[in-house]
C-alpha cells in the first residue's frame, strides 16, 4: 500500500496547488474553475473510493452492464435474471467484497494495465436496478464499459471507464446548471464538490445522473423566475427534465416540480383573469399528468408497499401504506423519532461525513467546517437574491413534501414494524434538494465579497484534502 499512498499524496498535492493557481492568483470564478477542480478531484475519489465501494455498486454496475451488451448487440440470455458477461469482468465482480478494503487496491494498482486472456462471455445472475429510475441514468456507465470492452481493456480498467464516464456527465451537467442559474452559482458549484457527491459521481451509481439533472432542473427554474421573458429554448428542457424528475426514484422528488411556479407567479399579476385561470388550469393539469406516469411507472412497487403486510410475523413485516394511512399519530410519532435518533447522521450524509458503506465517519469538525463555507458561499455579492415571501413558500413546501416523501418511502419499503424509527435513511438522499433548501438562507446580514469568497473556497478545498487522507488511513 505504500505505493498507493505515495501517488495519493502526489495527486492531492498537485490538486492543492491547481486550487490556489485557479482560485487565488489567476482569481478565476467558479464557472472557470469548477470543471478542472471537479474533475482531478472526482479522479481521485474514483481511486480512492474503488469499485464496489459504493452503496449498492455492484448492482448499479451489473445494470449498466446488461445496457452495455444492448450497445454492443450481444444476445439476451434465455434464463431470467442472468446476463452475459466477459468471464473476466465477472471474475473481478466476485473477487471484490464492499466498501474499503486492500484487495480493491492491489487489483487497482496491479491488475489495471493488464491485457486480460479470459474474456470469451459467460452467463452469470445479476439484479436489475432499473424499478425506481428509466433506464437511460445508465447510460454512460454502459458507454463506459462498451468502450473498456471493444478495446479489450482489463477488467478493472473497464469498470472504471464506466465510473469515468459517469464522473464526466456528472460534471457536464453541473457546470451547464452554474452556467444556467443567474444567481448562487458558488452554491451550486460547492455542492458539486462536496464529499458524497463527487463519490456518487465518480461511481457507478445512478446518483450521478440523477443528481446532475435535478441541479440542472432547479437552475432552470432559477433562470425561468428571472427572466423577463420566457422562450421556448427555456420551456423545453425544463419541461423534460421535469418528466424526468417525475419517474426517478419511486417519485419522491415529485413535489419539486412545485419550483415551475417560480417560473409563472410573478408575471401572473398584469394577465387577464381568463388567461390566469388558463395558466392555473393548465399547470394543474401537467402536474396530475406527470403524478399519473410517476403511479404508473411505480405501480409494481407500491403494490409491494401495499401488500407486504401480509406476513405471518408481524414484528418482521413491513409498515405498509394502508398501516400509515390507518394510524396517521404513530405514523408522525415514527417521523419524529427518526429525526431525533438519526438527524445527526442526516445531515454528515448530506455533508459527506458518512462515505463508502457508511463505514467512514468525519469528525463533526470537519462538517461544520464544511456547512459554514456553504453559508458563507451563498451570501457572495452580486451572487445571491433575497427571495420573495412566496417564493420561500413555494421552495419550502416543495422540499418539505419531498422529504416527507423521502422518509415514507423508507418507511414502508425498508422498516420492519419491530422498529420505532426509520431505517435505511441516509443523508445522499436528500442531496437534490440541497440547490433548492440552501438559498432559503440567504440574509443581509451576512456580505461576502470576492476575496473572501476565494478564501472560502480554499477552506472548503483545504477540508476536502484532510477528508481525503483520513479516508486513507482505514484502508488496511
């Protein structure tokens, strides 16, 4: 491990000086230095955090793997469940055990450059990840692999092309969401920084994609609201990422469509009374469609909620809907608890203080450390808006029903009744939110202005690092 650790401690070095080059002396901003920070950084939580690392990785590598064989026109296997795969890359799959452990760096360091000699396809099970998201969150993963695949790379490399090409999407659509969104454009790019998301983004998992495209979509309503006029070069994309945040996991982030009032409310006062009922009548009508292809898309997956409780130990069964529906106090009882056991955790998931499978712990610290660079980032002059009274209603509402929505979904999906609070929640859950909840905080009282903004910025890099070698010190 010597090895990995002495490259580790070049590239965190090599990215530290990148950092004060950008941010102090060529005083770029975040929309110049987002990209190249974004992307050496992502790199090294891709090493750090290696294959299977990641929550529910080889699931989401499995998944991106059957699109693969689509892209390369490699026959569906006969047998449900099974796929075909190089007997290499399924080799690698076994081998490799969750979270972090050395066995994941030998292969990393020692296996990646390798020209593999088995790669004839096998047929081997796999879990489709495809019943709480469509199917195209994938899709860079799988480009990932094809090309890792076509040119005959090792398996490691391979499986990590597909974490690369998510990583580089990922950063895309942060970057276009910064571009997008008139104001907190540090906001958006340090949450693009933070701990968890860069290893979500630098992984396999769908988080990646779907949390590219929330961004992206709550910076459109951002842009909508502040426009003086909206065209169709604005509506279009925000309608489709509005469908899209319709039918990703199980329709949780449904209420934050709510933000495409942002778009309409504050031209709605010089409009006749016949076109204003039109509008009204007209958004009513979008949201019940878009609620209707969320029920439709997730129907299988509530009528699992619905009927699970029909086991014969009821301490072992799941909470059911009709349970929550018919016992609304222990319900809310259920919620509170959750949030007086596990906020604390909550929020360092949020902030990344929780990594890997939740086998890394960040000294609260460090966490506070990053929250107040957070604070102070969106309070930047000439980069931050004081929200009108409705609008602060119609963010917080939206984000609360999300939440809410968030932890039901656990509740029935995941509690067993034998429990008195939520289980399964994690703070990464509620990350697309964070563009939305954050400006919520911003005050006159606070005024940062473009020196201390760069400042702020190498504290939050700085943390980042110690974040980093931390990380390093549990590898055995």
């Amino acid at each position: 491990m010597s090895l990995f650790y002495a490259i580790l401690c070049a590239a965190l070095l090599l990215f530290a000086a990148l950092a004060y080059y950008l941010i102090i002396i060529r005083r770029q901003k975040v929309q110049q230095f987002f990209v190249p920070l974004a992307l050496m950084l992502g790199l090294i939580f891709q090493c750090l955090v290696t294959v299977h690392g990641v929550p529910d990785e080889s699931t989401h590598l499995d998944t991106a793997y059957k699109y693969s064989n689509q892209i390369l026109f490699v026959q569906s296997s006969d047998t449900p469940g099974t796929i075909y795969k190089r007997e290499c890359d399924a080799r690698l799959s076994e081998m490799l055990a969750n979270g972090l452990e050395s066995n994941s760096y030998y292969q990393l360091l020692f296996h990646t450059f390798e020209r593999p000699s088995d790669t004839q396809l096998v047929q081997v099970s796999y879990i489709d990840g495809t019943n709480l998201v469509p199917g195209i969150v994938y899709l860079p993963a799988a480009l990932g692999i094809s090309v890792g695949r076509i040119l005959g790379l090792s398996a490691m490399l391979t499986f990590q092309l597909g974490r690369i090409f998510n990583l580089l999407v990922f950063i895309l659509l942060i970057r276009l969401a910064i571009g997008v969104t008139p104001y907190w454009k540090n906001l958006f790019g340090a949450l693009g920084l933070l701990p968890i998301t860069l290893q979500q983004a630098a992984s396999a998992s769908y988080d990646a994609i779907i949390n590219g495209l929330v961004f992206l979509f709550v910076a459109l309503c951002f842009h909508c609201q502040s426009s003086q006029v909206l065209h169709k070069k604005q509506l279009i994309p925000t309608g489709i990422l509005a469908i899209f945040v319709a039918v990703i996991k199980g329709g949780v982030y449904l209420p934050l469509l709510f933000l495409l009032i942002l778009c309409f409310h504050h031209r709605s006062s010089g409009m006749y009374p016949t076109r204003k009922r039109k509008l009204l009548l007209g958004s009513v009508l979008a949201f019940v469609l878009l609620a209707a292809l969320a029920l439709v898309k997730f129907m299988p997956v509530f009528y699992g909620f619905l009927t699970s409780a029909a086991a014969v130990d009821q301490e072992n069964a799941l909470y059911t809907i009709p349970y929550v529906l018919q016992h609304p106090l222990h319900t809310v009882y259920l919620l509170w608890n959750t949030l007086m056991k596990c906020g604390d955790d909550l929020v360092r998931g949020l902030l990344g203080g929780m990594l890997s499978w939740l086998d890394y712990q960040m000294n609260w610290i460090f966490i506070i450390l990053l929250l107040i660079c957070l604070l102070l980032l969106i309070n930047v002059n000439d980069d931050n808006k004081r929200l009108s009274c409705k609008a602060q209603l119609v963010i917080s509402g939206s984000c609360l029903l999300s939440t809410l929505l968030i932890m039901l979904s656990m509740l029935v999906g995941y509690t067993k009744m034998k429990w008195n609070y939520i289980q399964g929640l994690q703070g990464r859950y509620f990350l697309p939110l964070a563009p939305a909840i954050f400006p919520l905080l911003t005050t006159k009282i606070v005024s940062v202005n473009a020196k201390q903004a760069s400042r702020t910025w190498m504290v939050l890099i700085g943390t980042e690092i110690i974040l980093v070698l931390q990380i390093a010190t549990m590898i055995l």
